[in-house]
C-alpha cells in the first residue's frame, strides 16, 4: 500500500473512531480540572498539527483552562525532546515530556480517555505565562 493510501485510512479509521467519541453520551463524559494531564483521542491531523498515535489517536494533553464541564483548551505533550520558545519542558516521575505550546486548542472532554496525573502548581503558572506571551 503506498504511503497516500496509509494516510486515508487513518483518516476512514479516525473518522469511524470520532463518530462514536460524538456519540458518547454526556452521561458518560469524565469529570477534569485545569493542570491535569490525560491521554486524549486527539485524532489524525493536517499537516503538521499534532496527531495522536494507535487505535485511538491519542497523546497526552495538559488541561489549561477549563470552560464548562465538556470543554477545554488543551496543550498536546510529546516526549520528544523540544526546546523553544513554542515548547515547555518539564519532567514527571523521572520521564521528560515536551508540552506543545503553538498547538493550543478547544476540545471536547469527550475526547479523554484516561487520566495520567497532575502537573505541579508552580510549573504549571509558568506554561500559563508562556502561552500569554505567545497570544
């Protein structure tokens, strides 16, 4: 199969996949809070956004601000090594993480699937103050 092809399917794939996350009922939706960390169905992407990985698409993502019970916006995390302004690294449990700062975005708490942890107080007032500078 060649590599256009690949793409199309994850695309079929995601599509199949984010149907049934649109489905999900409210009832079923997780309870979050700002500064936590989740494993989020974040989907394929265009480009250069920043995809999620195996059978459901999903990445890391810090909890920024929350809005209401079923919105968010969240930073997508990799554990590739990223310096730069539009990147905050930080260390969790003795594993080094990359929060995406350019890649801010509303979500769904629909899109969550299971909760890492919690990111700390002072580190995250100063991923706060990166993304101000960056809007």
């Amino acid at each position: 199969m060649n590599i256009m092809n690949e793409h199309l399917l994850k695309f079929v794939t995601w599509t199949k996949l984010k149907i049934r996350l649109h489905l999900k009922s409210d009832e079923n939706c997780v309870y979050f809070s700002e500064r936590e960390i989740w494993w989020s169905s974040l989907g394929v992407n265009i480009g250069y956004e920043q995809d999620g990985k195996n059978d459901n698409f999903e990445r890391p993502i810090l909890v920024l601000r929350k809005f209401s019970k079923s919105l968010m916006w969240a930073l997508p995390m990799t554990s590739k090594d990223r310096i730069g302004k539009y990147y905050h690294q930080f260390e969790r449990e003795g594993e080094k993480y990359s929060i995406i700062l350019s890649q801010l975005r509303l979500i769904s708490s629909k899109r969550l699937l299971r909760k890492i942890g919690m990111i700390a107080e002072d580190e995250f007032e100063i991923i706060r103050e990166k993304v101000k500078k960056l809007i």
